[in-house]
C-alpha cells in the first residue's frame, strides 16, 4: 500500500522564491529549505501527482523523524499557506480627526500589558500563546461582531496609548499580540498574521480586520510571504 504524507502537527509551510520555509509552533523554530532540500519537499507537495523516487522517500521519511511530516493511508494534498493581500492599512488612509484617548481605555491597555507579559516569546511557547489567542478570539466574537469603522478606532486608541505602554524595544510580536488582546476586550475579532522572507531571514507579523491592517503598511506587508494567520 502506498504511503502518503502530510504535515505534521502544529507544522505550516510556505513557499518563498525556490525555497520553503516551515514554521513549527509546537517547537518554537523556523525551518528553510533550499537547494536539493526544496526540490525534495516539492516534489512530496505534489506527490499525488507524482511517484516519490526512493531518494525523496528517504527524505520524506527523514522529515516525519523530525516530526514535520506524518504519514497517512489516504491520499489528500499538502496545502500550503498563500499570500494573504491586504486591501488597505490605516497608516495609508487619511481618517481625520481622532478621539481623545479615554482613560478607560489606557486602564485597559495597562493591565493587558501587565498580564500579558508572560506570553512574550522569551516566557512561554508559540502554541500556549496561540492558544490562549483563539480563547480571546471566541470571546471576542461572543461580545459582539465590531464593524471595521470601530476597529480602526480603537486601533487608533491603542497606538495613540502605546508609547505609554510599550517602549522601542518591543518587536511586532508582542505589540501585535496585545494589540489584538486590546481589540478583542471590546468585540473586535481580528486576525494575526506571521509572514517571512530570505536574504536575510526574518520573520515579522501584524493585525489586521475585514482585510485592513492595524499595525502596518501594505507595502510592509506585501515584503513578506504569510505562513500563519490566527
């Protein structure tokens, strides 16, 4: 009987120029593939179509030890993650006048910061953090359904409180991570996208809502191949 491959859990993998690049959640690690190793994997991506030769069974049986891949009875595609397009960001538009940031919403901003904290990639595992973002997520949605004008309030609000909360040295993750914690507080269900690029690698991510983005450009966006959206 054949064998059949798929990802492994808590595995997602992109395609980035002629490599891949595979995000482990569950290990806290990024992988690149390139050269003899990416035209490996491809040719497993595709091997409904196309019969492994030994060489890419032995690879393929070498990635599911490294726990990237498991294997399956049936046959069924391994999908990678596309490029999420973002229709608009907030930095690109001209909202005019903004709201006073309330002091209720700075309260809330402090205390996120302060509980938060421990989900800061130096404190605690990708998976723990992602787990508790699809928790506030599924509360977010049980508050009620925001319209995309009261998202992008209150994004304003949180970066218009921010330099209060945060200093220069917090990376996009944790202040995405809170900004999203800050919009499901109030019903906003928005989406945390992880991208990529090579030469050199580095991985970035952002919030977004109804396609606009809360955190940043598009043109930012747009330099890195998604691998993850929450």
């Amino acid at each position: 009987m054949p064998v059949h491959y798929a990802l492994g859990e808590g595995i997602h993998a992109c395609a980035v120029d002629e490599a891949f690049v595979v995000l482990d959640i569950l290990r806290d690690k990024y992988i690149c593939l390139s050269g003899d190793q990416a035209y490996w994997f491809s040719e497993i991506v595709n091997s409904e179509k196309i019969p492994l030769c030994t060489d890419i069974l032995r690879y393929a049986e070498y990635l599911c030890d490294q726990f990237l891949l498991v294997r399956r009875s049936s046959e069924a595609p391994i999908k990678l993650t596309p490029q999420q397009r973002f229709d608009a960001s907030i930095h690109d538009r001209d909202l005019g006048s903004q709201r006073r940031p309330s002091f209720r919403h700075f309260l809330v901003l402090m205390w996120l910061r302060v509980t938060s904290q421990s989900l800061s990639p130096a404190n605690g595992l990708l998976a723990d953090t992602l787990a508790k973002v699809k928790i506030w997520k599924t509360e977010a949605r049980a508050i009620g359904s925001a319209d995309e004008a009261r998202a992008i309030e209150l994004a304003q609000q949180f970066h218009s409180l921010a330099p209060y909360c945060l200093s220069s040295h917090n990376a996009c993750f944790f202040t995405s991570l809170l900004l999203l914690r800050f919009l499901s507080r109030f019903g906003v269900d928005a989406a945390w996208t992880f991208g990529v690029r090579l030469s050199p690698f580095e991985a970035h991510c952002w919030v977004s809502y109804n396609g606009v983005v809360l955190n940043e450009s598009c043109d930012g966006c747009a330099n890195y191949q998604t691998i993850l959206t929450v």
